[in-house]
C-alpha cells in the first residue's frame, strides 16, 4: 500500500493520475491540493476519501470549508508544504503550474517522500538546487512529461557517459513549416489548436511558440545531467516518438506511443515496473504507416533559440526567460500583445537581465528575479502597449 499525494489534482495531470491509478488497490490517495478548483476538489473528495486537502486560495479555502466534507483543509503555501511532507504521504505528484511547485518539491525531497514531477518551473528555474537535494536525499526525481518520460525509458540500463546526444522531440504545434510573416496576426483561437495533444491553455501556447521546447531543453538538462548542446530538438509532427537517446555507437533508442499523458504519468507511478492501461488505445504501426522528422525552424520559433541561451548563460537566466514567457503568454491571451511578440518580450527581459546574471542563485534570489522579470514585462517593455 502506498499513499499519494496530488498537487493540482483538478488540472489536465491531476485528474489523469486518478483515471491511471483508478483501479488500483494498492495506491490510495491521502493527499490533494488545488489553486482554487473548489467545486471540482469537492467531487474528487466524495470520490477519494482523502485525509488531507490544500486550496492554495485562503478565500477559496473558507468557501470549501463551508461544504463540511470530513477532511482536513489547509491553505496557502504552509498549507501545500505540510500536505506534501505528512506521514501518510509517500509519494507527491507535483503538477501544479508555475514557480509555486518548487517549495513544496524542496520539501517533499527533505522529508524523504519520492517525486514524480510534472512541474517544467522547478527544474528549469531551480535544477541547481532541486537535482543535488534529490541525490543527498537519495531519490529519483520521476518526470511526468512526456518526451523526459521517454527519454528516461530510453536510458534505462545504459552507463550516462556513452550517451552522445539526447534527441528531444517536439510536435511543431499549430504553426510549424510557416514562416514569420504568416505568423504576423495569429490569434489566441488559431494558436490555442494544437494538432494532437489536448493540453491546458499555458501549455498549449508554449507549444505553438515552441517555448515549451526551450523550457523542456533545460528540463532536460537537469533531469538527465547532460549540457543543453547535446540536446538536439527534433520535430516529430505526428507526437508518436515521444523521444530518442543516440549512444556513442550511433544506435538510437526511443520511445514510442500514442500521444497520451498517461503513459508517463503511470510510468513515473509504477517504473521500472509497468502498470496496464486501457487496451483501447494502441499504437498501430502498420496503420499510422508514416512517420516523418525535420529540424526545428529556430528562426521563425526564435522562443526555441531563447531556451538554448537561457540554459547556456545558465544561473538566473532560465528564471527570466520562464517568467517573461509566462507574463507573455499572459499578455496574448489578453490581446495585448500579438503572437510574434511573445518571444520579442522574453528576449527583451533576458537582455535586460544578461549584465546581472546570479550564477547560482538561491530560492530566494530565484523569487525576485521571477518577480522582476514579470516587472519588467508589465512596466518596462517597450513592445506592450
Ligand atoms: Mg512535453
């Protein structure tokens, strides 16, 4: 038996743990936290019985504790750590959004609990102090992303310093083979279409800009400690190898599947063991007959090429070019800025912040620098109107 704990249990991961981990016995959830889900935390309590549940919203959390469900409510930051580090929690999934997964992550790590980590922000923003903290404390971070998934299933029982090069697959997202000026005037609705995954919004968008390529680049360096050159993005349009490891022998090992996150999550969950999904969805090899690759236009996706110099500047870098991406991503969504512009104001702060670059910086330094990156977007930009 083995207790888990979801962080951001109502999102697209969260509810997707629940639906892999369903029919097992053995698994029982104690543990469930959300940003300010309220209606949707209350079903999955009815459902699940868990011990203990963290709103991260304290008003959100009061009108929860007004459905006088038998749980214990806790709220805010505190909230997220304790429910992250209780004794009946051995596992967290960490699939919050945003800067607010790494504390809970650091602790959990401290408190000895294993990781499975959906959360890019963490890695990329706090990989320096999230990676040794995992290895003092003797665990295995467990990615819940897709390509990490497979690029970690492609390593499995092959020695680290044979690898030559990870291949990191991106799908090319709504807009690939366009170049820069069909790009000019795409709205939130065309960019919002991703061919093949169903994804959240955040997400989604990062995926047509291919800053979620950047930030799973840097994802990538952390988790498998390899430099962000031997990092080669691959365009797969067809998301069916999920990614691919080239050892020293030129032999390359990937992973292949449906576009479905749960695999990796059930992955993470049961690794190196293997727990059965649904047999309704299986890759047909004969039937999808084709599959086709192509290197990423880093010039139309110029937020793909901002990954790669946040990640070799290093330090705070990854920081802002995380936080300006999801001031950005933010600003698009409202209209105020349009599609090409996100990058430009992501380049906008990672130029601003070049000169002050913190080579190692702690928790603390990490928060300001997020905070003044956003700064910076909101008052200083001169691309925002
Ligand atoms: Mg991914």
């Amino acid at each position: 038996m083995r207790n888990l704990v979801i962080l951001g249990s109502t999102g697209s991961i969260g509810t997707q743990t629940i639906d892999v981990i369903k029919d097992d016995p053995e698994i029982k959830v104690t543990g469930l936290a959300v940003y300010g889900s309220v209606d949707k935390l209350k079903e999955q309590v009815e459902k699940l019985h868990p011990e203990a549940v963290c709103i991260y919203d304290e008003k959100k959390a009061e009108a929860f504790k007004a459905f006088g469900l038998p749980v214990k409510v806790l709220s805010g930051m505190d909230g997220l750590i304790e429910i992250a580090t209780m004794d009946s929690c051995d596992e967290v999934v960490v699939s919050v959004v945003g800067m607010i997964g790494t504390r809970p992550t650091i602790a959990a790590l401290k408190a000895k609990k294993r990781v499975a980590l959906a959360n890019k922000e963490t890695l990329v923003c706090a990989g320096h102090i999230i990676m040794p903290l995992a290895s003092e404390c003797g665990i295995e971070i467990k990615p819940i992303d897709s390509e990490h998934s497979a690029i970690w299933q492609s390593l499995t029982g092959e020695p680290h310093n044979r690898i030559e090069k990870i291949l990191l697959t991106a799908s090319g997202g709504p807009f690939r083979g366009k170049k820069r000026e069909e790009l000019r005037g795409k709205t939130k609705e065309d960019a919002l279409k991703h061919p093949n995954w169903a994804m959240g919004r955040k997400i989604t968008i990062d995926s047509s800009t291919m800053v979620n390529k950047g930030l799973e680049v840097l994802e990538a360096h952390w988790l498998f400690d390899v430099p962000v050159d031997m990092i080669k993005v691959v365009v797969q349009p067809q998301s069916i190898v999920h990614s691919a490891v080239q050892y020293v022998d030129g032999s390359v090992k990937a992973q292949l599947g449906l576009p479905d996150m749960r695999i990796p999550i059930e992955y993470a969950l049961y690794a190196p063991d293997r727990h059965p999904l649904p047999e309704d969805r299986r890759l047909d090899l004969a039937e999808l007959a084709k599959l086709t690759f192509e290197d990423p236009d880093m010039e139309t996706f110029k937020g793909l090429a901002l990954g790669y110099r946040a990640g070799r500047l290093g330090g705070s870098m990854p920081t802002v070019y995380n936080a300006a991406n999801e001031e950005a991503v933010a600003m698009f969504l409202e209209d105020r800025i349009d599609f090409l512009e996100i990058a430009d104001v992501i380049e906008e702060a990672m130029d601003a912040h070049e000169k002050d670059i913190i080579p190692s910086p702690t928790l603390e330094e990490i928060l300001s620098i997020e905070e003044w990156a956003r700064n910076y977007v909101k008052t200083n930009s001169k691309i925002v109107r």
